[in-house]
C-alpha cells in the first residue's frame, strides 16, 4: 500500500459540490479535473477541510504485478 497526505492552503471547498466534469455543461470547462481524476485512480480517497485550506489523503493498495 503506498499512502500520500497532502494540505493546500486557501479558502478550501465542500468536496460534496465539486461539479461532474463529465456533465455536458462542464465538458468545456478548463478546470475541475482533478478530484475527478484522483478518485477514480485511488483505491480510497479522503478530502476533509482544515483550518487555511484542504487536506487530501490518497491511498493505493498496490500488488505485486505493480511493484
């Protein structure tokens, strides 16, 4: 397993809202990928808002085939 924690200072989001960057209205759109991106390639993914920003904790549960 191979874990990674990371914070990023700003004002932070409710990661419930992030828009669908899949959902014709956002298709377009230059940003928004990122979330998007990190769960769908982490085996867990746990965003949680702290104090001056987010704090983000991915989780890749590895075999042997991977290492």
């Amino acid at each position: 397993m191979c874990s990674s924690d990371l914070e990023d200072q700003g004002e932070g989001f409710v990661p419930e809202e992030v828009a669908d960057p899949l959902a014709p209205e956002n298709i377009l759109k230059s940003s928004g990928r990122g979330i998007f991106l990190i769960r769908n390639f982490m085996d867990e993914t746990v965003l949680k808002k702290v104090p001056g920003g987010m704090e983000i904790r991915m989780v890749k549960k590895l075999t042997k085939a991977d290492a």
